[in-house]
C-alpha cells in the first residue's frame, strides 16, 4: 500500500489533469467499511468515556443555568437597558453561523460536483444539527415565558394569539427550524445505506438487538438497484432544497439586527456578511472536530491533509469576505454623512468595547491570512490553533455587533457598560457541554464518515477499472492510478 | 437469514405516515381548546373567608354593585370594600351572626379581611374598569349574573379572542349608561343601530393594536 501512494505522488505531479487521491493508503471498499463501523461496534474507549464526561457535566451545568433562569426570571442576565439583548442572542447568532458548514457541504458542495466532501459530509451535517439545537435554546429562553414559546407558531387557538408575521423575529423561527428539518432529514436519508450495512454487520455478529434497532432506522434497505435510484434522487432534491436555506438562514438572522433602525445594525450589508461570517465560523469548527476526530479514530487516509486544506482555503476567501465588510461599514458610516452611524463605528473601535472589536478584527481578517502560505495551510498542529481562533474572533463578532450597537442609546442618559452575570458564562459554557455530548454520542453510535459515498469516489467505484487493471478481480497492489474524476 | 423483522412491520411507512396526520390535527385540536382560559378559567369558584352572598345582597335586596365597587367609574381596579363597607350594615343587621365572625374579628382588629381574587388577567394585560364601564360595558357583559351566584363564578373565558370579539364589534355588545349596573339586561330590538350611533356620537373606538393592553 504504501508504495502506491508514492506512484501516485510521483504521477500527480507529472500529469496536472490528475488530483491527488481522495482516499490515500489504497483503501478498499472493505477497508472502508471496517475502518468506519469498527468504531459503533468495539467496546466503548476508555478516553470516550473520559471526555463524556466533561461533556455531560457541561451539559448538567445548561440545564441548571435554564432551571435557574426559568425560575428566576431574564433578569439573572446581564440583559438591560439599554442592552437588551446580551449574551443569549450573541450565542445564538454564534451556534446558528457553526451551523451552516455541514449544510453548505452536503447540499452547495454536492451540487457543484466536490467529490472531496464525501469524507467530511457526515460529520459536519451531525455538527450542523447539534449546532443548531445549541442555537434554539437561547432565543428560546429568552423570550422569558418559555412555557408560552408555542405562541411563535401558527397553532389555530381560542386566544386569537397569532404570530406577528411582521417581525424578522418571527421570520427567524421559521428560518432556523426549516434550516434545522431539512438539515436533519439530509442526514438522515444520506445515513440510510450506511445504517443498512452496520446492520447487516449485527446480523453478522449476532447482536440481533442491535440488528433490530439499526434495522428500524434503516428502513429496510438492502442496496437493491431500485433503492439506490431513488436514493440518488431523493439526495438530490434535498440538496436543491437546502441550498437556499443555506443562504437564507443567516440572512433571516441579520435580519433580526438590519430591519431596525439602530445605527450598527441599520446596514443593507448584513445578509452577505453574515452568510460570509456563517461559513467562515462553521468550516472553522468542521476543522476543530475533525483534526481531533481522524487522529482519535485513526481516519487520516480517509479525512486527509487535502481535505483539512481546502476547508483551510475556504476559511481564507470567506474570512476575507468577512473583513472586507468590516472596512466597508466604517466606508459606508463615513459615506452616508450620518454622524450618528459614524458614532457607532468610531464608538467600536475606539470606545469602552474596543478591546472586543480589535480581538474580532484580528482573529476573522488578519489571522486567516496566514493560509495564503501553503505549508501553514497544511500544518495540522497551526491549523487546529487557527480553528479556534476563528471561532472565539466569530463570537466576539457577535457580541461587537449586538453590545456595542446597543450600549449607545438613543437617550445618552441610558448609555452603560454591559457585563455579564455568572449565570450568562456558564449558559454559554454550558451550551458548548450540550454540543460535545451529542457529537461524542454521533461518534461512537452512528458511522461518521459517509462510507457509501467514500467508496463511490474510489478509484474501483469507476466503471472501467477493472477492464484497465487485470481481470476484473480486485486486489489492493493492483490500486495505483487514482483518477481524480470518474471519465 | 432470517429477516430481523415480520411481514407486519412493512405496514409501519403508512400508518406512520397517518399517525403524524392524525397527531398533528390533534395537537392543533387540543392547543385550541386546552390551552385557553375557556377551559383552565371558566367555572372557578374559590371559597372565600367570609360566605358573603351576591345573591343574597344584589339579588334579594337590591344593592348597587358600585356601593362596594366603589373604584370601578374612577380607577383600573374597581376594588374590594374595606371591613367599614360591610359594617356601615353590619354595624346594626345580624350583629350576632356567626357567618359574619370574620368581618366582626377584622373590625376590632384592624386586620383586612384576605378575599380571594377571582377575576384573574396576566400581569402583562392591563385592563381598566373605568373605561369600559364609562362606554358602555355592562358588569353582567364580563361577570355574568353576579345576581345569581352565591359564590362569585368565573363565567367568562377572559381570553384575549372573547376581548377582541368586543373589541372588533362593540356594537353588539354595549348597553345604555343608565342600564350598566343591570342584571339581566334584555336590550331592545334595535340595540344595534342606537349602539352604532352612541359609536359615532360619542366616538367609542375600542383599540385592536397590542399595545392598546400590553405596555
């Protein structure tokens, strides 16, 4: 195997029509199989259990902090006038942006033919969800009266409570919940061939509980031809469906700021920045993950350099996009002769909150620069750094955006300095708890690579390989050209 | 290999399928008619500390609902008669009752009498009695026939849909101010052309927006 992928190095650089190998090491479909279900079947880790743990600790500190705040009342935040949104929606806007890149992956990247994403499209749709479950927890709870929150939804009733359908508020539950169906339907229907073989596996195995129980999500397939045709076109049509949500979630969330008329928010530039600021914030948690993820569960043939790399480059272009619409806000404040939008930038980058505003402008426009170096691009210990840095810069964003808009009052006698409560930095800590719980939980229990896709950009996948290599009978040394694209 | 699963399971997509029809229709059902006051609200009857009887005082002997509700014309509330209410009476009718201990304790304690709130709106809905009593809206319209009931009764479901119904309509519903304090009220038989011109006359335009009540 591992004098294959020295010819193909060699071959990649001669011949510029060819890609490196999607899938390195000359897996085989089995290989395949074995190196992602192993992972659902083997006795629990040790260092599994370990980091749970951690994880479900901060889980029982969210739901604590909620309990407590239920009780209490908004006002054991840090939310008041004149900021009255604090930290739930500065999160909010944070989990929602984490959650765009598994959607983006799976359903833009399919669409445009990325066959790269196939060993990343699991694991960022799993993260997408989980996100976005982080996300609606805030909103929620902040509406104060949590047992009243299915007043946001058009349920016909007695009280003629209706929804107010002018408020981009509103819009937002629809946004983000139709985000959240159709992302989870995604998932779930690309798992189905995958559930079907660890199932098939059980049956093998004898665990017939097992058997049953991923049988039941399987939904009874068995890879016939039937099967996969309908499959392919279901997978294609939610792909089609959910790239506008894709687009649309965050824009609907900028909404929530550019629909009213404080100066900072009051900007037509909101929807694209945020969308920018969205992918940015999500490909940077897909490369936290996953750094961590291949190396835990021995997937580095399969989540490879050139994958991490190209989310890295994406990280470049949007985090650019990004701080471009940094500079062009403060063009716009100047352009527009409002001295009341000047205020507000010169306010937040001068002002009582500049320390944020320069922590975000450092970590989302300058850090990313970094990328344009290749070796930087492709280092795992400065990309994993970077990763991070991007996201605490992509939460102060938010937190720039919403305290600083707001601590500025129309009425200057208002003007005050927000700090947070305790009960708001353990809600977000919390939230992070409530995130790895459930991603610990999809490692262990569900295949986090798309395996069936995987092996559907193999070279073997390929209808003539085997008329090009020998007699039509697999065998692993056989695997030396890998071809970029299926001819 | 055996199949892990029988036959029967192949009816499961369908009645799935049904069952979330169904379970939707239901929730839709349930929210509409569980979750409002009409069903949580209606009927609520607590006892209070003294057997007081608004049958018995407005019924039987006629008394004005304003002689005890004095605040209902000038304020939001239309209040709970102090103990001096019951004793300008008491002081010298049934002045060996036991039923009216309590009252008799709390005059020669000075401590209130603790009636139980019956009538209960949101803390974020405000209401005010004298506007609507001043424009036309009867007590009956909102507590029923008090007259009638021995234990004060919620009757009316107090929900933002039965306000609105007024609110959209007044003209259905308004009385003429001498006829306010009526008990079985029967209005005449063109009730909604006079509503309409006191509407116009007097300029009656009872708020839909939200924050007409909550602010």
């Amino acid at each position: 195997m591992a004098h294959a992928t020295k010819d193909l190095s060699a071959l990649a650089r001669t011949d510029y029509e060819l890609e490196p190998p999607l899938v390195q090491g000359g897996l085989t479909f089995h290989d395949i199989t074995e190196l992602v279900s192993q992972h659902t079947e083997k006795k629990t880790p040790k260092a599994w259990w370990a980091a749970f743990s951690v994880a479900f600790l901060g889980m029982l500190t969210l739901i604590a902090m909620l309990a407590y705040q239920v009780w209490n009342g908004v006002g054991v935040w840090g939310n008041n006038i004149p900021v009255g949104w604090g930290w739930p929606i500065v999160n909010f806007v944070f989990w929602v942006g984490i959650g765009h890149a598994g959607t983006l992956i799976s359903a833009i990247l399919f669409l445009f033919r990325q066959r790269w994403r196939t060993s990343i499209n699991r694991a960022a749709e799993a993260m997408t969800i989980f996100a976005v479950i982080c996300a609606l927890i805030f909103p929620t709870f902040h509406v104060g009266r949590v047992w009243a929150i299915y007043w946001t939804l058009p349920i016909p009733n007695q009280m003629e409570m209706w929804p107010q359908f002018k408020s981009p508020l509103l819009w937002d539950v629809f946004a983000v919940s139709s985000y959240f169906i159709v992302s989870l339907v995604f998932w779930y229907v690309g798992l189905i061939p995958d559930l079907a073989t660890l199932r098939d596996r059980a049956v093998l195995m004898g665990r017939r509980l097992r058997a049953k129980i991923l049988g039941f999500f399987a939904l009874g397939w068995c890879g016939a031809n039937r099967h996969w045709r309908n499959y392919e076109k279901v997978y294609m049509l939610l792909a089609g469906l959910a790239t506008p949500l894709v687009l649309s979630v965050h824009s609907v969330v900028s909404f929530d700021f550019a629909v009213s008329i404080i100066p900072g928010w009051h900007t037509t530039i909101f929807p694209p920045y945020f969308v920018a600021g969205a992918i940015f914030s999500g490909f940077a948690m897909v490369v936290t993950l996953m750094v961590i993820a291949r190396k835990a569960y021995g997937l580095e043939n399969v989540i490879t350099v050139d994958h991490l790399e190209k989310m890295n480059i994406i990280m470049l272009v949007t985090g650019t996009m990004v701080g471009f619409a940094y500079i062009t806000e403060f063009f716009i404040a100047w352009y527009s002769g409002v001295p009341y939008e000047q205020y507000a930038f010169i306010n937040r980058a001068t002002g009582p909150y500049a320390w944020a505003y320069w922590i975000m402008m450092s970590a989302n426009l300058i850090f990313p620069q970094f990328f344009w170096i290749k070796k930087l691009r492709r280092n795992i210990p400065f990309m994993f750094v970077a990763s991070i840095v991007v996201n605490i810069g992509m939460w102060f964003e938010r937190f720039v955006i919403t305290i600083t808009s707001l601590h500025r009052d129309f009425l200057p006698s208002s003007w005050d300095y927000f700090v947070p409560t305790w009960v708001d930095v353990l809600t977000l800590i919390g939230s992070f708890g409530l995130f790895f719980t459930l991603f610990l939980l999809f490692l262990r229990f569900v295949p986090m690579v798309a395996m069936a896709e995987v092996k559907g950009v193999l070279p073997e996948a390929d209808p003539h390989f085997y008329e090009m290599h020998g007699d039509g009978h697999s065998r692993p040394a056989d695997v030396q050209v890998n071809r970029g694209r299926s001819s | 290999m055996p199949q892990i699963f029988s036959r029967k399971t192949n009816r499961l997509p369908a009645l799935s399928l049904a069952g979330s029809v169904f379970g939707g229709v239901l929730a839709v059902f349930l929210v509409w008619y569980y979750f409002s006051p009409e069903f949580y609200e209606v009927g609520y009857a607590p006892e209070q500390p003294v057997p007081y009887s608004h049958r018995v005082h407005v019924g039987k002997l006629g008394l004005d609902c304003r002689y005890c509700h004095g605040g209902v014309e000038i304020a939001d509330k239309a209040g709970i008669p102090s103990t001096q209410t019951c004793m300008n009476c008491h002081g010298q009718i049934l002045t060996e009752s036991p039923r009216l201990q309590a009252v008799r304790d709390s005059w020669a304690t000075d401590q209130s009498i603790e009636w139980v709130k019956v009538h209960h709106l949101p803390d974020y809905a405000h209401f005010s009695h004298a506007s609507h009593v001043n424009n036309g809206v009867g007590c009956e319209t909102c507590h029923g026939r008090i007259d009638q009931m021995d234990v004060v009764r919620v009757v009316k479901p107090l929900s933002m849909g039965w306000c609105l119904e007024c609110h959209r309509q007044p003209e259905l519903y308004l009385r003429p101010q001498s006829e306010i304090t009526t008990m079985g009220y029967q209005p005449p038989a063109d009730y909604i052309e006079r509503n309409l011109e006191r509407i116009r006359k007097e300029g009656i335009r009872p708020p839909t927006n939200c924050s007409a009540c909550h602010y």
